[in-house]
C-alpha cells in the first residue's frame, strides 16, 4: 500500500477502504507521509467526497491517533456519559449554563472545551474572564472533580486526536475546510476521544455560522449523527439560528455574566431557550429523565431552587476560580468606555448580520487575529435590539464596550452597518429549526 496508490483512487471517485484510511492517517500521524501528500488527498475528498462508511473510519482512526479517555471508571456504574458540542457561533455561551443546569440535575459532564476560532468566540476564553480560573488540569484533577462536583471543563490535551490537528492546520491552508465528511470527522474525531457515550450537538446554521444554509447544516447534522451510530454512540443534532448573536452578549466577560445571569433565571429569552432545548436532550440521553416535560421540570427546578448556580459557583472554585465574582458578576472586569449604536431611524430590525458583530468584538481585541494574540476580556457588545424589536430614531441599538474611543468607535460603525431596519413589522427569528437523531 502506498500513499500515491490512496490519493489517485480517491481522485478516480473511488471508494477507499478501511485499511486504506487507517494506513493514511496512521502514515502521516507519524510522519512517513509528507504534508504535500495529505494536502493533495484533502483536495481529492474535498471534490470526491466520501461514503458514511469512509467518513466514520477516518473518524475513528483520528479518535484512535491519541490519548482517549476512558472516564467510566470515576463514575458511579452504569452513568451514561453526554457530551455536547456546538459548531461554534456568535455570543455563544451556552456550554457555560447547560454544563450546570445537567450537572445540577445529577449527570456529570466532564469536558474539553476550545478557545475562539475566527468571529467565532470559545469556552475557554470566556471562562478565563474569571480571575484565577484555569483550564489546565491534571487528569487526576480531572476525574476527582467529575467524581465529587460533577462539571469540569477543560482545555483541549495536546495529544486529543493529533491526526485532526496535522489535517485541520493543513486544510486551513489549502481550501479544504468546508467539506462534509472533513468537518465532520473533525468535529466527531475529537468527541470520540473525549470518551463520550452520547453527544448533543448544536449545529448552528446563519450568517454567524460555519454552515449558512439550512440545506448545508442539515447534512452535516445527518453526518455527524450517522458517524455516531456506526461507531456505537447515541448523536442527537439540533439545528439551531445562528443569524443574529445569541442571547444579548458578545464578549467574553458580558457573556459570563449573562451565562450566570441565566442560571439564576434571567437570561434573553432566545438564549434561555436554547440552553433548555440542549439540556433537556443532554438529561434524556443521559437517561435522568423519561420524557421531554419531566426534563424540562428537574432543569426549571435547578434553576429556581439556586442548584444550578451552586453548581456553576463549585465547579469554578474547584479550578482556581474566584466565587466572589460569580455571586456579584458587576465585580467582573469593565472596559473603560461604553459607547452607544443609536437607530438611525424608528422601524423594526429586519436583520443583525452575526458575522459583523463577532468580527467587531474580535477588532476590539475580544478575539484574536493570530493564533497566540492575547485578548481583552473586557471587551464586547451588548446588543439591545434583535430582529422582530421595534426601535425609535436613537435608541440604542446596542452597547460597544471598548478598551479606547477609536476601537469603540469602530465597532459602532460596523455595527450600525450590520442593522437591517424596515418600516414594517418583522417576525423574529426561530431559535431551534429542526432535530435529527438516529
Ligand atoms: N470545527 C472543527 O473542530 N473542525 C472543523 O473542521 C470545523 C469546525
């Protein structure tokens, strides 16, 4: 077998076999196959595509390329573990009040989370808004608190699914990102590893998304949970509108407070349905609860009882974090200058294009333009009018938190110029458009 043979059979449309992906991830994990010769068979899979059957081995031999975690053994037996990923997206907090809200439920989530790609903000940065907190656990570290608090959330280990890192950095930088079978072996290779029993995944769809069609999303959704079944996991995808930001907040610290505001029950009304369509998929899966109503009941109960924010509070202080800045989340680091977006006229927003104001909080410095940038949690975008609002001639549209007058703005202006406003009435957008399960 060799690499040339593998690339001209999938260039020919050929179906390749096992032995053959196996061989080619196993051959350029170690080096025996050169980045020039993994670049050229991205490209073929990019035009030829793949099978299910393809896109599950290649799945499972870069799960198989690195550490993968066995997290049964520091759990009570029998525990079901459920995993959730979100595809990434614009004001996406939602791994931060889910986590607690099933934690607080009685199902551990043990997970790893990554930082912000592109306009798209991560977990791990916004966690980081809270002094002291840290992402970097031993595995003893780990386990002990998945055992004893039931929510850890970590960095990404280096050697989670190496094969995927060596194949992304290089897709990256040959047009070979958006194809199915490449996103979603990439996406599930590394949920694999991570040790899940079932996966939620939140595949958001929009402008502010990686997928910007609902006919694009459903099939990556339809992947994702095929590759799920044949290697014996239970996938549930939600497709979810990702045309505006979520909820009000863009920033990592303006998103940890309104994470924290949702776990005490006052969170935007999108975002709070979006965290409860999630969890009550997680708290089914996870087999704690029967049915949709006896799920969404425990969670509103974790909620209103102080539960779920008891458990966010824990969770944070097991990993170096300061307790006192989430029970008084003002406490929490400010930018100096808050500008305002006012409405150029009176109408209704039409539309409030993701992108532009994931992109303006990363030009403020919430993001990075290179991949060791530093950021500046302080910094974001309160949004106070989403689609569907009525709005008078200088109201604010939204709130720029910015660290200096120019960058704030700035970011004013590519918001203004991200607003769609009509004189019409407009709907507002649906949160979730569809489930796709087994
Ligand atoms: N997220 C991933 O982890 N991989 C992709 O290819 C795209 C999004």
């Amino acid at each position: 077998m060799n690499a040339v043979d593998i690339i001209v059979k999938k260039r020919d449309g050929g179906e390749l076999t096992a032995e053959e992906i196996t061989f080619f991830v196993h051959g350029f994990v170690h080096g025996d196959i050169p980045d020039y010769q993994v670049a050229a068979w991205a490209m073929t899979i990019y035009f030829q595509g793949m099978t299910d059957a393809e896109t599950t081995t290649l799945t499972q031999a870069m799960a198989a390329s690195g550490d993968q975690f066995g997290l049964h053994d520091s759990l009570p037996p029998g525990t079901i573990i459920v995993d959730k990923h979100s595809s990434g997206g614009v004001g996406d907090k939602t791994t931060l009040a889910v986590g607690a809200m099933v934690a607080a439920c009685g199902l551990p989530v043990g997970k790893m989370s990554g930082r912000g790609l592109s306009f798209t903000g991560g977990t791990i940065d916004k966690l980081e808004s809270i002094p002291g907190w840290s992402p970097n656990l031993s595995e003893a570290h780990f386990r002990r608190q998945l055992r004893d608090i039931g929510l850890v959330i970590a960095g990404q280990t280096s050697n989670l699914a190496p094969a995927d890192k060596t194949l992304y950095a290089l897709r990256d930088v040959t047009g070979t990102v958006p194809s199915l079978p490449l996103i979603a072996s990439s996406i599930m290779s590394k949920k694999l590893a991570a040790g899940a029993d079932a996966i939620v995944l939140d595949v958001k769809c929009g402008h502010g998304a990686f997928m910007e069609t609902l006919d694009g999303a459903r099939a990556l959704a339809r992947l994702m949970v095929a590759i799920g079944a044949r290697a014996g996991r239970q996938v549930v995808a939600l497709i979810t509108q990702m045309e505006q930001p979520l909820g009000r907040a863009v920033g990592n610290v303006l998103e940890v407070q309104e994470a924290i505001a949702t776990l005490r029950g006052e969170g935007p009304p999108d975002f709070q349905l979006l965290v409860m369509a999630l969890a009550v998929e997680m708290l089914l899966l996870g087999k704690q609860a029967h049915s949709h109503h006896e799920a969404e009941a425990q969670l509103s109960r974790a909620v209103q009882s102080g539960e779920a924010l008891a458990k966010f509070t824990q969770f944070v202080v097991a990993q170096g974090g300061d307790p006192h800045k989430v029970e008084h989340p003002d406490a929490l680091p400010r930018a100096p200058i808050t500008l305002a977006a006012p409405a150029p006229h009176d109408g209704y927003v039409e539309s409030l294009l993701a992108r532009e104001v994931g992109l303006a909080c990363v030009d403020l410095g919430g993001g990075r333009h290179k991949k060791d940038d530093p950021i500046d949690h302080r910094v974001g975008v309160m949004v106070n009018a989403k689609v569907g609002d009525a709005v008078k001639q200088g109201d604010p549209l939204c709130v720029v938190h910015a660290a200096d007058e120019a960058a704030g703005q700035a970011a004013v202006a590519r918001i203004l110029a991200a607003y769609g406003l009509r004189t019409d009435p407009t709907p507002p957008l649906p949160m979730v458009y569809e489930r796709v399960a087994a």
